[in-house]
C-alpha cells in the first residue's frame, strides 16, 4: 500500500476590524486663515466651496479641488458674501448673495464644477435692486432653482433661463423660514418657527409644526432638520424628533444618504458631534476642544468641517477639518501546517 499524506493547512488569515477614523486638518489660504466663514459645501469628495464674510469687491471665494483650498474670486455684482449654495453631486450649482445697505441686491451664479462661474442675472439685478434678504437657495433640478426670501415672503424660481415671482404662498401662517430644500422639480419644503410649506406638483400647503432651521432630504420620504428640540426626520408623511442632547440645540446637520450623517451640537460656547450610522447616532471626538462647524458629509466614510484654533502671535486662525475612516487590518498568526503519514 502506497503513503497517503493529507495535509491539513490552516491558511494566513486576517482579522478586520472596525474602521478606524482620523482626523486631518488641512489649511485655508492666507486670505482666509482669519476671517469669518459663511457656509461651506461639498459637491462631492473632490470639489466643495466656502464663502468668506467680507465686504470687498471682487468677492474672494474658497475652492476645494486636488486636495487643497484656493481663493478665487467672484465678478460682476458680488459686492458682499455670498449667503447660501446649493449643489447637486456632479458639481453643477447654484449660490445667492448680498450687498451692504438695509436691503440685499439678489443675484446668483452657477458652475457646472470645473471652477468657474458664470453669473446670472434676475430681473431684479439693476437698481433700486429687489428689497429683501435671501435666506436659502435649492437646486431641484439642472436650470430648476429656487431661492428664497423673507421679510415679507416669497420665492424667485428660475426655469429653463426664466425668473418668476412666487408672492407668499402662505400669508401669515408661516414664521421666520429659515430654509428651503427641494427633493426634485416637483417636491420642496420651507422651514420656520411654526411649522413647514410643503410643495407638491405646483401646489403649496402649510403644515403647522415644530420650529425647523435648517432642511436636508435625501429622498422624498427622507428628510432631516435642525431645532430647538434635536434633530428632527421626516418619514414621509409626518416630523419627528430622531436625536436629542439633553441641554443642547442642534445646529446644523449634513447627510450623504438615509443611513448616514452628521450633527452639530450647541449649548453656549460648548459643542458636540454626533454621526448616525448603521442606525444608531453616536458621539465623534473632535479634533480640538471646540467641535468644527459645517459638517459636509460626502460619504459614509468622509466628512468635512470647518473650524478655528488659537495660535500665539496670530489669534484664531481657521482651518477645514477632514474626518476620513481607514479598514484597521491586522495579520493573524501564521497559522499551522500538520501533516500525516499513513
């Protein structure tokens, strides 16, 4: 009878741990470092954009493109800084700004996310300007824009290279919107003190409600919002509370999709961040004592913020914030080989 030889091998294996997150921080350009920061936004992982709070003209701007921040700067109007952006992932969007005096000039520019913009006029453009203040500014669709305004009410849409007039849709229901957000060209909210304006297929109701500031959707049935109360959901057919910090306010929230965001929360000078996923919400560390602001969350994986640190010599000094997750891999022991002689 020939050997038989079995060999019993216990392969090299590798255990995966949960991702382990880091925190980057990555500067701003020197024209930046010490000024106040308006807003900042993400198109995606490569290409996001902030506004600087200066009165100047041009307008300096922040880009975010090969891996660092650069100032650029807006022509035409652009006289103060610009107020609010809304983009859609492929880079296409559209932002609002202000001009000094009592009353903000409105007028928008637009990119299709190679850098450059292109600006539009309204019909209001030329003075004596259209009176009001732009509060919030959503992209439902390419050439489908809203913006909107407040004291008193109402909304500039532009279509297809088209300005129209929407007066209040609902006069003296709604108080103080703070927000607008639309899901796509026939499906939007407005957010206030009192409650929301939904808008479906051409029409706008009020639905009374808790007091939302800032609105994010997702999709149709998944919406989120800031307030007094947490951070507030929308499951399509009614808002509900989602998270709450005994003693905090959310601030301002970011979501790449349903099952994944972000969440800044404040009681005074005190901070905290909390992310949601595999759905539960659950507190991140920041990188400094004071939690960075603006969360842009661009994927489950990658988030951005924007913050400043004290430096001696120089005061507070801004920086962008880059929170990332890495798979922790780790080799197991090489594991055994047995043979056997029969």
């Amino acid at each position: 009878m020939g050997t038989r030889i079995i060999v019993i091998v216990f392969l090299l294996g590798a255990s995966v741990n949960p991702a382990h997150a880091a925190w980057e921080k990555v500067p701003l350009p020197e024209g930046a470092q010490q000024k106040g920061i308006a807003f900042m936004e993400f198109a995606n992982a490569n290409l996001g954009y902030a506004s600087i709070q200066e009165r100047i003209w041009p307008q300096n701007f922040l880009i975010y493109r090969d891996g660092r921040w650069r100032l650029t700067r807006l022509g035409g109007m652009f006289q103060g800084y610009a107020g609010d952006i809304s983009l859609l992932p492929n880079g296409y969007g559209w932002l609002c700004g202000g001009h000094g005096g009592l009353y903000r000039l409105f007028y928008t520019a637009r990119t299709w996310g190679n850098g450059g913009w292109d600006e539009v006029e309204n019909p209001y453009s030329k003075p004596p300007g259209y009176e009001g203040t732009p509060v919030g500014m959503s992209v439902a669709a390419a050439e489908d824009v809203w913006c909107l305004f407040r004291d008193p009410v109402r909304f500039l849409k532009y279509k297809k290279g088209v300005w129209e007039e929407i007066p209040d849709p609902f006069p003296r229901e709604l108080q103080k919107p703070s927000g607008v957000c639309f899901v796509n060209e026939n499906e939007g909210w407005v957010c206030g003190s009192n409650g929301q304006g939904h808008y479906v297929n051409g029409r706008w109701e009020f639905v009374p409600g808790p007091a939302i500031y800032r609105l994010e959707f997702t999709a149709p049935d998944d919406g989120w919002g800031t307030g007094p109360g947490g951070v507030y959901h929308y499951d399509g057919s009614s808002w509900r509370v989602a998270f709450t910090v005994p003693g905090y306010s959310a601030h301002a929230i970011s979501f790449c999709d349903r099952n994944n965001g972000w969440a800044r929360f404040t009681t005074g000078e005190k901070g905290k961040l909390f992310k949601l996923g595999f759905g539960k919400w659950h507190e991140v560390l920041p990188p400094k004592e004071t939690p960075p602001d603006f969360p842009c969350s661009v994927s489950p994986s990658e988030a951005w913020f924007v913050g400043s640190e004290y430096e001696p010599g120089k005061g507070y000094v801004n920086y962008s914030y880059h929170w990332h997750t890495e798979p922790n891999v780790k080799p197991t022991s090489l594991g055994k080989i047995k043979t056997l002689f029969k």
